[in-house]
C-alpha cells in the first residue's frame, strides 16, 4: 500500500550528540588526517555553503573531537564521490550500500540495513508493485541520481531504462525532486529519508512533503549500509585503527540512533533499520 510521508529537521543538541555518538568509542589514533568527499544526501548529508552537517557529519565530527583521527571533509556529486574512491583519492566511502564494485576498492564495515524504494508524486505515478510494470506505463520516464547504486538489480533495471529512453539522470537528491515536481520523470529510486530530506532543506520544495508515494518492490531488498575503507590509500596500521573504530560504532549503533534523531519515525520505518 501507498503512505505518504513527510520529515522534519529534529532539533539536534550538540552536547548530546557528544554523548551519543562517543559514548562508548574507545580513543584511537590514526597517522594522518582521513580525506572524506561527501555528497548531499538528505538529512543524513547536508551541505550549505561551507558548513556540512547531518547525520554522517555529525557522527564523524564526534569521533574526531573523542578520537586522535580526523576527518577532512568536502562535498561533491555522487558520481564524483564514487569515482574519487575508485582511483584512490579518497579514504572513506559514507554512506554506502555493499555492492561487489565496491568491494574491489574497498573493506566494508556494515552499519545499518536499508532498502529503496520506488517514489512517484500521487497525482503522476500509478501504483506498481515491480519495477517491470514500469515498462507498462506508457510515457513514464525514471529519474535517478547518477552514482547511485543498490545492487545488480538495480543497475540492471537502469540499464534496461536507458535502452528503451525511459532514464533520465541527475546530480543530486535535489534536482531528482524537482524533475519530478516538473513532470518530466514519473518515477525515482532511493530511501525515503533521503529524497525526504532534500525537501526539507529546499523550500521551494516544500510543497512535495504531503505528495510522496512510497513502494517496496521485490526487486530492491533490504541490504547493507555502511563505510567503506579504502584498500589503495590507507596503510595497514590506519586501516586497522579505522576498522576498530567503526566497528565500535556499529556494535553501539550509533548511526541508527543518529538517524531516529534527525528523521521522523514514520520517514525511516519502512526503509532503514539497525543491523540484526
């Protein structure tokens, strides 16, 4: 069944932020500063001019003020954020869903599960239940953000989108929102709170929060979400430091607690949850 839903940016304390996301976390040391692009994503990434902030951001920026590692970081596209780890230039890969590419350039520490969904604007996109009955819809266009990836199926299904001219590509969250409120694309894939978040940060937007239809389909399961660490830029010894510490914060869940601070439960409930 459809739900609509709707976020709003929780008031978030500093102080307990501090307690949440160190509470636990033993001090470690790393031999340089961690260089980490970042690409807006919501809530849980969020840029305004020089100032990053969100969930990921915020945990990071506690684990530097806990830990002697820091974290330098910059945002840009997704497809940039991926390819910088790819070639090397770039240490940590955050947020990002396990996938076999990814694994070649990288060592994946699990931190939450998540799955996309299938978004429309109710007044657009008919109700399906697969991605296959896309191809049904006569006209219907899929807008996605360029960089993303949820697994094989998921490239798969864009795959067969673009032979047939039913993709269209974006940067970011927040041109796929307004190519949808344009009308030029039916449908996009990703998590709820992500698309749910850059309504939140853009009024012109807003008008959105109450139009969002939500599907889970079959194709798009449930899967990992986490940090990847690079294999080609980080030495043995920082690896191992990073390694410990992130599996600190994952056996603490410190970004799940992070996630219920900045997103409504009902924008999270069906799309994110903490590791079983």
């Amino acid at each position: 069944m459809s739900k609509v839903y709707f976020v709003r940016l929780a008031l978030y304390s500093s102080a307990l932020a501090t307690m949440v996301f160190a509470a636990g976390v033993q001090a470690a040391e790393c031999s340089r500063n961690m260089q980490v692009p970042m690409a807006a994503s919501g809530l849980s990434v969020v840029a305004n001019g020089d100032l990053i902030s969100g969930v990921y951001p915020e945990m990071l920026n506690q684990l530097s003020l806990k830990n002697k590692c820091h974290f330098e970081l910059s945002i840009v596209p997704r497809a940039r954020q991926e390819a910088l780890f790819e070639a090397g230039q770039s240490d940590l890969l955050i947020p990002a869903v396990r996938t076999q590419k990814r694994d070649q350039s990288g060592t994946f520490i699990p931190l939450i599960q998540n799955r996309p969904m299938l978004i429309s604007l109710r007044h657009r996109g008919a109700a399906l239940s697969r991605l296959t009955e896309i191809f049904l819809v006569k006209d219907a266009k899929v807008v996605l953000v360029r960089g993303f990836d949820y697994g094989p199926a998921y490239q798969a299904f864009a795959r067969k989108l673009e032979a047939q001219g039913k993709l269209m590509f974006e940067a970011d969250v927040f041109s796929v929102a307004r190519t949808l409120k344009s009308g030029a694309a039916r449908y996009t894939i990703m998590e709820p709170s992500v698309i749910a978040g850059a309504i939140e940060a853009d009024m012109r937007l807003s008008e959105l929060h109450d139009q969002l239809n939500f599907e889970a389909v079959p194709e798009l399961p449930w899967s990992e979400n986490g940090v990847y660490l690079s294999k080609k830029t980080l030495s043995k010894t920082d690896a191992q430091t990073l390694g410990q510490l992130f599996e600190q914060v994952q056996q603490q869940q410190l970004v799940w607690k992070g996630l219920q601070r900045y997103y409504r439960k009902e924008v999270i409930a069906d799309s994110i949850r903490p590791l079983k």
